[in-house]
C-alpha cells in the first residue's frame, strides 16, 4: 500500500475529531499545536480532553456523532471505538470529499497519519505500509540520529552556537540520564568545565578540539577552587566561547550552581540553566525505593551530611527532622553517618527505622545496603553514596 505523503498546513482550519478516547487524546496535541481549530464530537472524553475542552482551547459536543457533523471540516478524523460509528464518519466525509483518517482500520482508512518526530525546524514522518509499530521504530531511530547530529552534519556545523555559559545537570552517574536539553548544548560546547561526579563517558562525546576543563585539578592558589571555576567560566564566556558547566545530578542540589548563576549574571554572561536528575531522588529510585509512598509516608527532606550536627557551623535543624516522620535522604553523609543516626535517634527517631544505602547509584556499580538507625555507624558506606531513612526504605522492592 503505498501512500502520497504530504504536510497538512492546518492553521485555522477546522479538523473534526469524532470519538473521546484515548486515541483521539493522543492525537488532538499534535493537532491543536499545528494551530487547528479541533470540534471534538463525543459524548465522553477523558479528563485530558475535557481540560482542553473546558479551557477553550477545542470546541466539544457532547453527544454522538450526528449526519452533517463533517460539514465545514478541512480533515477528519474517526476514532470512536464503534468501528460502524467510524465507517458512517468516515463514508459522510467521503461523500465530501474531505480527507478522513480512520483510527480503527488502516485498509478502510482514506489517509493515515504518519509516525512523526520533530527537531528544531525538522520533521520527519514515517509511514511502513500500514504497520505503526514498524513505522514508529524507525521514526524513533531517526528521532535519536537527529538529536545527535548525525544526520544533518551540514547544518550542525553551521548552526548558530548558543553563547555564554550553560550549566548543565548530568544526572546522577549513568551518561544516558543527561536531558535532551543538557545533551544536545554539551554536543554545542567549545569549553567544558566538568566535576568528578559528573558522568565521565560523556565527555567522551567531545571533539578532540573542545577544551575540557577538569574543576577537581583546578590549582586553588590565593583562591577557593569555585573562585577558580566561576573565574574559568566567565573568562572564556567573555572570550567569546560557548562553556558548559557540567554537573553531577542537578547543579542546585548541593551543587553550588546559585554561586556559578550568580558569577555569570555579575560578569554579565549570558547563562541558561538545564535542570538534571538528582541523586537525591534518583538514587533511591534506581534501587528500588520511592522517597514518598502514598500510604505511609508524605514529605521527604534532602539533607547534607558533610557537616556533622554538633558542628556549630551546621544549618540543620537535627531535631526537627529527628521528630517527623518523613523520608530522609542523606547525601556527603558517608563519613559522618554515625554521628547523624546517634543525633537522630536522641532526638526520638525509632532506632529500629530502617535504612538503606545506595552506592554509585545507576552505575554499574550500584550497590545496595540495608541496616537500621541504630547499625548504620557500623554499616560499610563507601563514596558516593545516597542514605534512605524511613519506613520507605523498608519496603525496597528488588529490581
Ligand atoms: N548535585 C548532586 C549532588 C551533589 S553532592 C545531585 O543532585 O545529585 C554529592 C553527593 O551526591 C555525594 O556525596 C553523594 O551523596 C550523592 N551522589 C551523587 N551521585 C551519586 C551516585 N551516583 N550514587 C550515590 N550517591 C550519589
């Protein structure tokens, strides 16, 4: 079956979509951002459907599909779950001469939509004789060439470098857990000023001419290795290129990005921020452990523990956090984790609370593990490590 492939321009025109399912909700997206005027025909929607309904950004009747529902659509699509329902929409728009797609049958269906993917200002739409799963393969494959360049090598030269500093989260250890966003702007980066814990693999993805910059070798000299960093950044911002900071996890999780920000903005430098996935949350997840559960526990507290609480140079509230019962999630807490539990345990939390410890978190060297308040002094910790306290932590589930 071949197919003539064509764009739809569909800004302002009116597209009837019958049917209020899950199939109509995946495509009417799509279909409201190429500027559609979408008059959805159901007598249900899903709750999606409706909040698009009821903040006006489609038109919705609600009730059956009714002889004369296609007149003045430029496209329609048929996607109750009544395939005698879709053959009656999809025969009224014939006999209109409008193009229908039919969601329940390929073979009776006038025109498919197409498995696409867009890229900057590219889009690429797949169609494989009628097989969606095969269609939506190869459009997802294409999808991941594009996001890495490869196949626009031309443009990728010349595109148009973003400038100033961006500070990037890596996530948590395993490369593939950067951003899209964070992704695509290291791919961009003439100066790339990387962190011990940041994921080492990616810098493998630089050019032999991007200048890496490593902030754990950084000489401290007069000043502070940040100073350093922040003077690196700005430094070769201002001579015109394009830096990366990159960062384990999310930069303003104990990450000093709000120093690194405020370097740039006082310089001047233009800088944008990329969000990561923290260790925080993300360590927990990868072995097995939700931070909130809805049943038992509602809050969760992220806590540094490189500063241990008798210290007068602690801002924790020790007591306060040994008094809830929330999720605790420790980070730089390895070395001064028995002070942490005896100060926990004083202040009334259960001896018998359950602890678990996340090692190299999403690596492959993850290690899990478990003890409880009372043990975790003598418990084997090594760096970097993630410590869940709270009843969550007892109810890991094996992955
Ligand atoms: N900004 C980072 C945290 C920086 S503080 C983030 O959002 O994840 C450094 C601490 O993070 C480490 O001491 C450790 O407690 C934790 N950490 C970072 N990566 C980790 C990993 N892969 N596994 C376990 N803990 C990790």
């Amino acid at each position: 079956m071949s197919v003539y492939e064509i764009g739809l321009r569909l800004r302002g025109k009116t597209v009837l979509v019958v049917g209020g399912g899950t199939i109509a909700a995946r495509r009417v997206p799509r279909l409201l951002d190429a500027g559609a005027h979408v008059r959805l025909v159901a007598p249900e929607v899903t709750t999606t459907l409706g909040d698009y309904a009821a903040s006006g950004e489609l038109h919705w009747d609600e009730r059956p599909f009714a002889t004369g529902d296609t007149a003045g659509a430029w496209f329609v699509l048929a996607a109750t779950d009544d395939p005698a329902v879709n053959a009656a929409v999809a025969a009224e728009a014939e006999a209109d001469r409008i193009w229908s797609v039919r969601a329940d049958d390929a073979d009776a269906s006038d025109a498919w939509t197409l498995a696409s993917t867009a890229f900057d200002d590219v889009s690429v739409a797949v169609s494989a004789s009628g097989d969606p799963s095969r269609a939506a393969g190869i459009r997802d494959a294409v999808a991941a060439l594009l996001r890495t360049g490869d196949l626009d090598a031309p443009r990728t030269r010349t595109r148009r470098r973003p400038a100033g500093v961006a500070l990037i989260g890596a996530g948590p250890g395993d490369a593939d857990l950067i951003t899209l966003r964070g992704l695509e702007l290291l791919r961009q980066a003439e100066v790339v000023v990387s962190d011990r814990l940041a994921p080492q693999e990616l810098l493998d993805l630089l050019a032999d001419d991007v200048e890496i910059v490593d902030a754990a070798k950084l000489p401290y000299g007069r000043h502070t290795t940040q100073e350093q960093i922040n003077a690196v950044m700005v430094e070769r911002a201002l001579a015109g290129k394009f830096v990366v900071r990159l960062k384990g996890g999310d930069g303003f999780v104990f990450g000093r990005g709000a120093e690194e920000l405020d370097a740039c903005l006082d310089a001047g430098v233009p800088v944008q921020v990329v969000p990561g996935v923290s260790s925080s949350i993300a360590g927990p997840a990868a072995a097995g452990i939700s931070v909130t559960e809805r049943a038992i526990v509602h809050d969760f507290t992220v806590v540094t523990g490189h500063v241990p609480p008798a210290d007068p140079k602690s801002r924790v509230n020790w007591d306060a956090l040994a008094k809830s019962n929330g999720t605790l999630v420790m980070l730089m807490a390895v070395k001064n984790r028995a002070a942490i539990a005896e100060a926990l345990i004083d202040g009334g939390r259960d001896a018998s609370s359950p602890v678990r410890i996340v090692e190299n978190a999403t690596t492959k060297n993850q290690t899990v593990r478990g003890c409880t308040l009372e043990t975790l002094g003598s418990t084997e910790a090594n760096h970097p490590a993630v410590i869940v306290i709270g009843a969550v932590a007892g109810r890991r589930r094996e992955l």
